[in-house]
C-alpha cells in the first residue's frame, strides 16, 4: 500500500477496508513537548459539546472512538498520537480536526513537522509535512472528514499564537484555565507518558453534569476545560531501616526462587506483568499507551481458552480497558529468555481477535526490532484490516517502570515499592526478561568470518548479525533514557530510518570492509554525539565524543579549559586537538597532557579550534550470557565512557559582554 504525500489543502480518500487509524504528528526536536488533540465537529465545524474536544487532560471522547494515546520518543525525534475508530464515530460528526500544541515555544522553532495517517498495520495512508509554522504555539495538521459516505484526509496546515486554548475556543470549546488564577505548571517530558487523576476527575463530573440534565433538562454551563498541565509527583519507595546487619534482606514481593525456565517463566513473568500492571495505575497506563489503549481502568486475565475450530488457543494473557462505554481488549503473547515469537501462533491469535471483535494482538519479548514500529515476526497483512498487531520488548516494559520511579507519575510511596519490586524482579537473570542478552545464532559464525577476512556484505548471517546490532543500538538509547530522564537519540541517516533493508546492507558492508560496528547516541545537553564503535579485528570498543574548543583565549587556557572538566576521566583517555591551520593536528593520552600541558601545542601553527576524546576498552567475544559477552562489554564500555567523560563535559559558554564605562561613573569615581 503506497501512502498519498500531501500538499496544503489536498485531500485523499482512505481505502474503504479501514476502519481505525492512527493520526502520527512527528517531529525532530525530542526535548520539545507536543501534545495531539481531536476536535470532533459538527455540521456548523464546531464541536457537539465539550466532552468532544480530545486532549492530554481528556484524553477519550464519550464514545469512545478518538482517543489520545500520548507522546514517546522515536530514532527521528518524538512522536505525539490520536486514534480514531472511524466506524464509531457518530452519524453526527461530519469530521474530526487533528492538531497539537507546544508546552513552551512555537512550532517554528521545531523546523519540518510531519503528520502522517497510518492504519492498524503500521503502514502510512496519507503523510503532510510542513515548515510554514512560525509563531504559532497549536497548530491544526489536517483533518479526517466524512464525504458522500467516505471518509478522506485533508492537509490544512493553519496556526494559532493563542495556544491551545485559543484553537479550541475557535472551534466552540468553553476553556476554564483562568477560574483560580494558577499559574501554568511545566510540561511532562517527551517519553513519559503521564496520564493525571483530575482526568478521572474530570470523567465524573461529565457524567454527573449529563445524569443531572437528564433530570432538570439543560443547564448553562458554569465550569469549561481545563487545558492547564499538571506537574507528575515524585515519590521514593517504601524503605526498610529496622535490620539489625547488612545481611538482612526484606521479603521479596516476587520472588524468583525455584523459577524454571520455559513455559513456566514465562508464566511467572506474565503473571508478575499484569499484577502490577492491575495495582499501579500509572504503569498500566503507560504500557497500555504502547498498544493503542485508551486511559482508563485496566483489568488482566492469565490464560483464556478460547475455541478455534476444532482446536483451542491460549494467549498468555487477556488485557482489557474501560473507559466510558467503551471495553478496549488486547490478546498477549509473552516470550522469555532466548524464546522466538512464531507466525503461526500470532495468525491464530489474530483470527481469534477478529472473531471477537477485539483490538490488538500484542506480542512481548526479549527482541528489540532495529526500528520504531517493525514487527520481530512477518504476518499476514490481510489478517491486519480489523485488529491491529503490536510489539512491545521487555526492555522497553523495564524502561516505563524506571521512567515513573525516577521521574515522577507515581504519587503513592506503597505503589511505587511495588512497581521497584517488579523492576527487581525483571532485572534478576532468572526472569527470563533480560533487557537484551543475545546476539542471535549467527553470531559465532560471523564474528570468526571477520577475523578470518572471508565475511562478505551480502552473506545472510551477515545481515542478520547486522540487525541484531541497530536492535543493541537502540537499547542503548533506552537504558540512558530510562537512567537520565532525558530522550537519548539513536542517530542513523535519513534515508535508513524507514528502509530496514537498506540500513541492514549498510551495516553489514561496513562490517565485511573495515571489521567494525558503529552507533551514535545524542544526549540531550551534552557537548557532542556519543559514538561508540566495535572493532571486531582488534577486539577492542572504542568510545568518543568530538566538540568545538572555545573560540577564545590561546590554545593553552582552551586546553586547561577541557581538563579542569575531566578530573574522574581515566588516564588513558586519547586528547586529539585540532588547530586552525589546515592540517594541523596532535594526540596524546590525558596522563600525559596532565603531567605537561605544552605536548599538545608546543610547535603548533594558529589555535585549538575543536577536541576529540577517546577511550579503548576490551571487547567481549562470546554471543550471551556472561560477563565477557559482546553484549556486556558494549553496555560497560558506554557507561563508563559516558559517566566520566561525557557527563562532566559542557560545551563552551562565552562569558557575557562587559558594559562600557559611563562618563557619569567615571566622574563619580575620579
């Protein structure tokens, strides 16, 4: 299915087999907080009440069929989500306008913005994107509108400097941001999905307000929507300070004593899964986001049988939630340790889920597909025109528990002790959820290929290993995202990011002419790209990061400048200076700069106009499982490159221009 690409007031119709999309506004800037909202209008293009204005803070219409899904990170910036059950729609919605709004700024300071329709398979229908936007803080992207019976997508591309309440106020929304005079609090970061209880609160008194006018008839409304963020609250897990010695450990919530491996680990782990998911709201919520879910209140059942044919299915779990009228319901197939998803059993799960009219098959395992939206496995695409299939890897399962732990979305210190103990639990070998453990079975074969000098780019173990690789990449970047409560970016070309393929053969032929894998991380506020490559010839991992001098002083102060910032930084850290002069160029460790600042510049022509810094840490060989493992020695390497060298460093800040003495101080003075 090929997608329309969309100009300024051009529309297309969508194909007549769809009945749920996604509405995808994407942009670069990851830092940057962009919120989708849905305005489902009538006839007069006003909404038919307030309750049909879809946002962060009333994230469902009353029926249930446009629903905001949050925002989350992606390897091209950040992404921000409506979607829309088009068959649910009400006759009376002629058409529902998609925008989003900027917690703070303007969109013209985000640059190309895209939006994009895609359908339950992940595939693009209809893709806009502009750069027109300048001082603009909401923007209305498009529109999907109902025509002679169908339904089409229209690009619109118009602003308001007014903000989200502005638009919304346009379009006929009563906006009460201003009834107690508080002050706007900040917005939740891009990847962490917060869903507040005034929502809930906000449901109730919808639903008290229409039981009331079902008894007295209308009445004037006195109290509009609030467009106002709230602030997630930190709170720490519960603590244990009675132990008489160290040696005491407290009882364990989920214990891993006598887990198998196989089914019933994988039993363990589902069942851990969805008690949490039933006892901290906020995790549920968050999860649930990943899989199209709308807030509400979440219910799981272990191990439904459900007849097919003359034989039974039995996914590993039931997901359910309510919200309003509507049951959102989701079939969950969960693998652990080095378990591989398999066609056959998500086809039937599928075919289960059509015949019941459910929404999602969502598969859970130790796999990390290389890019946002692949599946680990390939289905048949005409089994996706009514249910979608989602894939969710238990890394990214452990990386929304210690998003809420560490920066804020739980307000319960009991909740917050529970959610610690799943953590606890996922991150003990014996889980069977490790984060990412496993370069595949083609591993060995490859690495010895490289050594040898026989691998070639086009070799099938190749591109696999290659694969598996991106996929390691983008753990990285999850990790220090869940660690940093910052977005952290795995940087790959333009024309890579929506062709796998491609990107694989990329990596492969890198690998069969120069022996090397490579991944660049982008850190919010650092002073440069954190790029870590694998050599695969000399077993070694080099980690560096390269970042402009500053742009004043001589060489000597801009090098004092950089090594008064890495105190903690090893001795073995390589300081590559470059100079002004064309070709100009030293190296030397940091014991060595340390001991005599004048190696690096002594004899050199013009000044130091950028650095290089790189460190060299032995590489692990074996495919899983241990300390000396490929896997282990990259995450080591990165972490320890980033914690004493990236961290410490900021980039140069000139200091601000002086005042000019007045003729009015000078005499004062004289």
């Amino acid at each position: 299915m090929t997608s329309s690409i969309l100009s300024k007031g051009q529309n297309v119709a969508l194909p007549a087999d769809v009945e749920r999309v996604d509405v995808v506004i994407g942009w670069a800037e990851a830092e940057v907080a962009v919120d989708a909202s849905a305005l489902l209008l009538g006839e007069d293009r006003k909404v038919l009440s307030d309750s049909h204005f879809v946002f962060y803070n009333q994230p469902e219409s009353t029926d249930g069929s446009v629903r905001f899904l949050g925002s989350s990170a992606t390897e091209e910036g950040a992404q921000t989500r409506i979607a829309i059950e088009l068959a649910a729609l009400p006759d009376d919605v002629h058409s529902v306008a998609l925008a989003a709004s900027v917690g703070a700024g303007t969109f013209g300071e985000l640059g190309k913005i895209a939006f994009c329709v895609i359908d339950g398979a992940g595939q693009p229908l209809a893709e806009y994107v502009t750069a027109d936007a300048t001082t603009e803080s909401a923007f209305l992207f498009g529109e999907v509108y109902r025509r002679a019976g169908v339904w089409k997508v229209r690009a619109v591309g118009q602003g308001w400097d007014s903000g989200l309440a502005g638009l919304a106020t346009d379009f006929g929304v009563a906006i009460d941001d201003d009834s107690d005079g508080d002050q706007a609090p900040e917005s939740a970061p891009v990847g962490e999905l917060v869903v507040e209880e005034t929502v809930e609160v906000a449901v109730i008194e919808e639903r008290t307000a229409r039981l009331e006018e079902s008894k007295t008839g209308p009445a004037r409304r006195t109290r509009g929507v609030r467009t106002t963020k709230q602030v997630a609250k930190k709170v720490k897990p519960l603590e244990f300070k009675l132990a008489e010695h160290d040696s005491w450990q407290p009882a364990r919530l989920f214990s891993v004593v006598g887990v198998g491996a196989g089914e019933e680990q994988e039993r363990r782990a589902t069942s851990a899964l969805i008690a949490t998911m039933q006892a901290v709201r906020p995790f549920a919520r968050a999860l649930c986001a990943r899989m199209g879910a709308p807030a509400g209140v979440f219910e799981g059942f272990i191990e439904v049988q459900y007849e097919r044919g003359e034989a039974t299915v039995i996914p590993d779990a039931v997901l359910k939630v309510v919200r309003g009228g509507r049951v959102w319901t989701g079939l969950l197939e969960v693998k652990t340790g080095t378990g591989k998803l398999k066609r056959e059993q998500l086809e039937s799960y599928l075919d289960v889920a059509r015949k019941k009219k459910y929404d999602v098959v969502v598969s859970l395992s130790n796999d990390i597909p290389a890019g946002p939206g692949e599946l680990p496995v390939e289905v048949d695409r005409r089994k996706l025109t009514k249910v979608a299939l989602r894939h969710l890897s238990w890394a990214e399962v452990a990386h929304e528990a210690r998003m809420l732990l560490s920066h804020g979305g739980i307000e319960d210190d009991l909740q917050a002790w529970l959610l610690s103990e799943f953590l606890r639990y996922l991150d003990h070998p014996r889980s069977g959820a490790a984060e990412f453990v496993d370069m595949g079975r083609h591993w060995v074969a490859v690495r010895d290929s490289v050594a040898a000098g026989t691998l070639r780019a086009g070799d099938q173990k190749a591109l696999a290993v290659a694969e598996t690789w991106v996929s390691l990449s983008r753990h990285l970047g999850l990790r220090l995202t869940a660690e940093l409560g910052a977005t952290v970016k795995h940087i790959l070309p333009r024309r890579y990011r929506t062709d796998p393929a491609a990107r694989n053969a990329a990596v492969a032929e890198r690998l069969a002419a120069d022996g090397v894998f490579e991944a660049v991380l982008r850190i919010p506020d650092t002073a440069g790209d954190l790029q870590i490559v694998a050599d695969m010839r000399t077993n070694r991992i080099r980690c560096h990061i390269a970042f402009d001098a500053p742009d004043e002083g001589t060489s000597g102060r801009r090098l004092s400048w950089l090594v008064k910032q890495l105190q903690d930084a090893s001795g073995t850290v390589q300081v590559e200076a470059v100079f002004s002069e064309s070709g100009n160029e030293t190296c030397e460790h940091l014991d060595t700069v340390r001991a005599n600042p004048k190696v690096l510049t002594a004899g050199r022509a013009g000044v130091i106009t950028s650095f290089t810094l790189e460190q060299s840490f032995p590489m692990g060989n074996r495919r899983s499982g241990t300390a000396t493992s490929f896997i282990t020695s990259v995450t080591s390497a990165t972490d320890a490159f980033y914690g004493a060298v990236v961290q410490p460093l900021r980039g140069w800040v000139p200091a601000a221009p002086k005042q000019s003495e007045s003729p009015a101080v000078a005499d004062s003075q004289a």
